[in-house]
C-alpha cells in the first residue's frame, strides 16, 4: 500500500498519480517521493532496454533574467555560463569560498534569449535563490531572481526507446543534441524540452507548468519508475548524488576530489576560483574512485576501505548490487595514492573485509 505523505513534506503535482499507481513512497530532500512503482529491478530494467519516465519534480528551479544574468551565474558556479548561446546548457557546481561544493546543478541558457535557469537539487531551493541574491548584492549585479519550483514540474523520459516514444507522442522528432533545449509543446501544453538526464540512457526532461504535469505525464505510456532505480541508473554511471557523494556539512568536497573537474573553469571568476586553483596545482589528496567488489558483499554508505596492509585509506559514499551487471559496485573517496585502476583494496563489509578493485567510472558503457 502506498505509504501517505507527512504534514511536513511537499508533494509533486504528479503525487495523487503516484499514489493511485499504488507506489510506495518515502521522503526526500523534504519531498514525499516515490520509490517504486513495481519493482526497482524491473524499473531500473525497463530504461536500460526500453524506456522509462520520471517524476522528478522535486528538483528545484531558480530564474534569473536581467542585463547581468549571466554575469551572476559565473560568479555562482565553477564553469563557463558565458559560453552558452541560447537554448544550450551545461553541467556545473556551486561552490563555497573554500572551494567546497555546496551543490551541482544544470544551468540552461533559455532558448530565444528568455533568460537562464538553473536546477538545484531537492530541498535546496530556497538556499540556492537566497545565495544568487547574496551574488548579486555583493558584486552589484542587476538581475532578478525568481525561486520557480513551484511553478515547474519536470518529467523525465529516459532509455533507448525514448527519442521513439517522443516521436510518437507529438509526430515530430525530439532533434535535440546533448545539452540542448528547446520550447516544444506536448499534448497541447507548452513546454520546455531538454536533452539532458541522470541515466546514462538517451531521453530527455520535460520542464511543464506545474498545473499541466498530470497531462504531459500520462501522455508518455511507459514504465514509471522510482527513485530505488534512478539512484541504481545512475551509480552505473559515476554521477553525484547530492547529500550523499558530497555534501558541504557532512562530506565537504571540492569538485576536483569528486571527479568532476571538467566542470571547473579557472579562467572565470566565481566563488571559491582561488581555492580551487590552489587545489588543481597541487592536486587533491583524495579522489573519489569506482569499485567493483571481488568477494560477496553490498558495500553501503560508511563501509570503511583499506589497502590490502589493513590501513584505512576512505571510505564509500554510495553502494549497490548493480542490476545490469550483476555485481556489487560503488563510489568510495580514497587517498590519491591508491586511487589507480584495478588496484586491489579492502572494503569492510559487517565487520569483514571484502576485496574489492578500483574501477573507473561510468561501470556500465552506454
């Protein structure tokens, strides 16, 4: 039975649908969510061989329009917004002065020249748009700031058959490219589509007026999926998961630590540039690595990892029984000194150590 929300959560435009499809739910980043609908294998299944879609309206979205727009999205984030021509997009972080992830997030340059949007993760939205202001209020930048996120609801549709679906939905082909987007109207409803995702698969996201999701959703007939097989789909893939791979509190890391340097350019400036140069000329001390479990084991959150002398040298972020490949698999933060492909390690596994091999990401080649 599905499991009702608390007083306390928000709930997604798409939540009674979820509910009537008998998922079963829990709370996330302060939303009530669904983790599954049939089961996470046969989800996780259907988007690796077919097609799946997603509510993911739980994500946050922040607008910014003004004369200095893009000005203020360099100042926030580590890569290069002023390279984006409209209806392009990019991969970026949020970084604190010590050069910390505060969060990662897609920054999209609104086609026609409407503007930027950006997508925190869930729960941090309001952070998010109160930092923009401290931006623009710190290096006097005339932008407005506008926390959309209830305003938006977003589905995604992802899998190998998705491009096909999407033709036969609307009668026209999704020709998009990666990170490109573009307006598009769906079952009558005017929204914004992009060729973006957290799967590794080929698919798009659907940004759609809140008070239309239920429309756009039940336009796609296809397997709907959870966030159990969201999170399988993309610890196959080596992508972040915010709160969990890093998070400024618990797991304070820059960007360099958490394999995502390519997102950093050091020719702009943004808060926190000056402690991530000093980080990229050193190099960091620790990496965030794949593993591969040898031995039987589910490595989880907090599983200590030792060279094969018994000293710790990390620990893992994320861990799970990988469905497309049947093994257990996971990310873990090591010494930069045992953070080489296929060298051996330790994982401790309910008191036991587990060998394990360095593995670079993403596990599975889509």
């Amino acid at each position: 039975m599905p499991v009702p929300a608390t007083d306390m959560s928000r709930q997604t435009p798409l939540y009674q649908r979820h509910r009537d499809g008998e998922a079963r739910f829990t709370d996330f980043g302060g939303w009530e969510m669904p983790v599954e609908f049939d089961s996470i294998r046969d989800e996780h299944d259907s988007v690796r061989e077919s097609v799946g879609k997603f509510d993911v309206s739980h994500m946050g979205e922040i607008e910014i329009r003004g004369p200095d727009a893009a000005a203020l999205l360099q100042r926030l984030t580590t890569n290069d917004v002023q390279a984006l021509d409209p209806g392009e997009a990019q991969y970026t972080a949020i970084t604190d002065e010590r050069g910390v992830m505060l969060d990662d997030t897609m920054v999209y340059n609104l086609p026609k020249s409407e503007g930027y949007l950006f997508v925190p993760n869930a729960g941090h939205d309001e952070a998010m748009a109160e930092r923009c202001g401290w931006v623009g209020e710190e290096w006097r930048l005339d932008a407005e700031i506008r926390n959309a996120t209830t305003d938006w609801s977003m589905v995604a549709v992802q899998g190998p058959d998705a491009p096909g679906l999407y033709a036969s939905v609307t009668d026209e082909q999704l020709a998009l490219d990666p990170f490109e987007i573009d307006r598009r109207t769906i079952a009558g409803v005017d929204c914004l589509v992009a060729a973006t995702g957290y799967t590794g698969e080929a698919g798009f996201e659907i940004l759609a007026p809140w008070d239309d999701a239920t429309t756009v959703w039940d336009a796609f007939e296809c397997q709907p999926c959870g966030l159990g097989a969201r999170d399988t789909l993309r610890l196959e893939m080596g992508f972040l998961l915010s709160g969990q791979d890093f998070d400024p509190e618990e797991e304070p890391r820059t960007p360099y630590e958490a394999g995502i340097g390519f997102a950093v350019k050091l020719d702009t400036e943004f808060v926190g540039r000056d402690a991530l140069e000093a980080v990229y000329e050193e190099g960091p001390q620790e990496k965030l690595v794949g593993l591969q479990l040898i031995d039987r084991g589910i490595p989880r959150h907090g599983h200590v990892v030792t060279a094969q002398d018994g000293s710790e040298i990390g620990h893992v972020t994320s861990g799970t029984m990988s469905p497309t490949m049947g093994e257990p698999i996971a990310l873990a933060y090591v010494d930069a000194a045992h953070s080489t492909p296929n060298e051996t390690v330790r994982v401790t596994v309910r008191g036991e150590p587990k060998k394990a091999r360095i593995r670079t990401t993403p596990f599975v080649d889509r």
